[in-house]
C-alpha cells in the first residue's frame, strides 16, 4: 500500500511522458531536481517485509573484518548496503578506479558484489567501470559516503567536484533497474539542501505512516548546537516538498553536540538511529558510532548511547554505520589495530529476539517483574 505522498507523487508522473533523459537529469532548481526525485514514487514495489515488525534486538556480536578479498593495504570505509543484502557500496582510496593509479589518494565508490546473504563478498569493482566517461565517480575530485533510499532507486553520495555550493555538497543519481549496481544516471545537485560549507553524508528516511521524506545530512553551516567547536559537523534534516524538492535543512538538536557528528544511518522504521561523534560522554575510541531511539516517528530523537566497546574501539575511529535493511547486520569502517590497510571494513550482526525473549530482557528475573508491573 502506497503512502499518501507516494500516491500523490505517482498520480503526477504521465507528466514526465516523452521528456528526454537530458532535461530530465538537469540539475536547475527545483523542477530538475523534482524530475529525478519523482520517479522514485513509481518505481517503489510493495515488499512484504516493510510492514514486518522490526525488533526487538539482542546484543551486537563481536566484529569480524571483511578480509582481503574487500579490504586492501589502503583505506576502505563509508559503506552502504542494498535492500536485499547483496550489495555493498563503499569508498575506497585504491588505484583502478577513473583516476588510474591514483597517486594522491583520491577517493572513489566502488561496489562488492555476493551471490546469496550466505555467500562471500566479491573483489570491489568501481562504479564506473563500464562507463567510457565516469558517471558517478570524477577524475580528479573525490566521491564519497553512498547512500540507498528506501526503494534501491536513488543513490545519495557527496563530492567536491566543481559546479558544487561548497567545500563538499550532496549529489543524487537515479536509475531505472534498483538491481543494476551499474546502471546509475548523471547525477545532479541536492541544490538548497548544500551550502557554502560542507555538506555529506546524506541518509534517507521514508516514513510510511505520515508519507513524509526526509533526508539527514551531516554539515558544519552556521547554526550549529551553542558552544560548537569551530567548523565543527552536526546533524540537520531537510524534508521533501510539495515540488519535488528537499528545502533546506534544519538543525536536529537531540542529535547533535558542541563537538562533532559526521555520518549516519536510519533502520528501516525510523525509530533508532546510528551516528557517529567524538563527544566525551562515554567516549572510547577518537570517534565511536552511537545510538539514538525513538517510540514513533511523530517524537524526539533520545539522548545517543555509546553503542559500547564490543562494537567501539578504544583510542581508535569508528565510523559510518550502515545498517542492513532487516536491522541486524552493521557495517562500517575502523582504524583499530589488526586490519589490512589504513582504514578497513567491518561487520556486527545481532539477532531478532522473540516476545518472550525481550520480555525476559526486560524482566530478567521474577521478582524484579513483579516490581515492576
């Protein structure tokens, strides 16, 4: 069942009938913008599992490297993982992508691909590896942070390629099979979501009972939480509009601290939420991934939790989470000792707990149940 805005959005496209892809990948304001968002109302398919109930979970397990076969003696990270599970977008300073040998270390995205949830990843290959001019990645600039929306339509990523607002701004590209990893379109700029500044990190959140769309981004614009260090990064949200177009994002305050917020991922419900900060409270690593909750969509974000040492590293990064469709596996990148490069990918998974398990988490014993109750 469609959501209101995703029923609005389909009942307009016939006007999109016949445009050519040139004015349909334009970037000019709201209208260019609109036309590649648009189409990704028509291209959602009902799933059976989006009304599956997510949660409540066990515990995160102890990370496990993804080895040589997606790690390299370089830096790996800023990964992204598909709806079905069977593709893992990452970025990676490597040489063999559209800037050859890459000698100063720019960074590209490229994407392992596996055959079934039980197989092993395969050998990344760039995004642009079939393309004869580079589509997603640019020579001599870097793209950065991958990101899906809901549907696998969408790809969200941030470069500092020219043309842009700012330092870093915020690209998206669409294309018409959500299975191609290769069939990506020119992608245009977010446009009022960038600034002056830099702006990344974009996650994308779809919620199915208001029908809104929102897009969380990491950025360090004037604004910021009282007290920021200077050029510090926080968590904003833009919202999808009536046109087709994300306005400009606002500040989120119970997500953001005076010291520093960069990168994120949403589960699929939107009521818990992963970032990464170096704020002290609970600090074990330079930068640690932390963990915001909610009771519905329609409440405040809670205070973030460390999400703990078996995930965090002490006095080592952890960084950008990217949480799998079903909410029980995490990927993400860490500098911590016994990996292969500078930065290396990493998994956690947890486990779904049945209603009698939660509940004996909850009430771990009998006589603290009856306290309670």
């Amino acid at each position: 069942m469609h959501s209101r805005r995703q029923s609005e959005l389909i009942g307009g496209t016939t006007l999109l009938a016949g445009v050519p892809r040139r004015r349909l990948l334009q970037g000019a304001g709201a209208l260019g913008l609109a036309a590649i968002l648009r189409p990704a109302a028509v291209f959602a398919e009902p799933d059976d599992d989006d009304n599956e109930r997510l949660g409540p979970f066990g515990p995160w397990s102890t990370p496990v490297n993804l080895g040589p076969v997606v790690n390299t003696r370089y830096s790996e990270g800023w990964a992204a993982i598909s709806k079905n599970g069977l593709s893992l977008y990452l970025t990676s300073d490597r040489p063999g992508g559209v800037n050859g040998k890459n000698p100063t270390g720019l960074i590209e995205i490229w994407v392992s691909q596996r055959a079934s949830l039980d197989a092993d990843w395969g050998p990344p290959v760039n995004l642009d590896a079939f393309n004869r001019t580079p589509v997603i990645n640019v020579i001599g600039y870097g793209t950065a942070v991958p990101s899906f929306s809901t549907n696998g339509h969408l790809l969200f990523f941030n470069s500092d390629r020219p043309g842009g607002l700012g330092t870093s701004d915020l690209y998206l590209s669409r294309r018409s099979n959500k299975h191609d990893d290769f069939g990506w379109q020119e992608p245009v700029n977010l446009g009022s979501v960038n600034s002056p500044q830099n702006d990344n990190a974009a996650t994308y959140f779809e919620d199915e009972e208001t029908g809104i769309i929102s897009l969380y981004v990491t950025t360090n614009r004037p604004g910021g939480p009282v007290g920021s260090a200077p050029g510090s990064l926080h968590i904003w949200v833009s919202t999808l509009g009536d046109d087709g177009s994300f306005g400009p994002p606002v500040l989120v305050p119970e997500l953001s601290s005076p010291v520093q917020e960069n990168t994120t991922d949403i589960r699929r419900d939107g009521l818990e939420f992963f970032l990464v900060s170096s704020r002290p409270n609970g600090l074990i690593g330079v930068a640690d991934i932390w963990v915001s909750t909610r009771d519905s969509t329609l409440d405040p974000w809670s205070t973030p939790v460390n999400l703990g040492p078996t995930v965090n590293y002490p006095g080592y990064t952890t960084g950008r989470p990217a949480l799998s469709s079903d909410g029980t596996t995490l990927y993400f990148y860490s500098d911590r000792p016994g990996g292969l490069g500078g930065r290396d990918l990493y998994v956690s998974t947890r486990r779904k707990l049945s209603n009698d398990e939660a509940d004996e988490e909850e009430f771990p014993s009998p006589t603290l149940a009856r306290t309670q109750s």
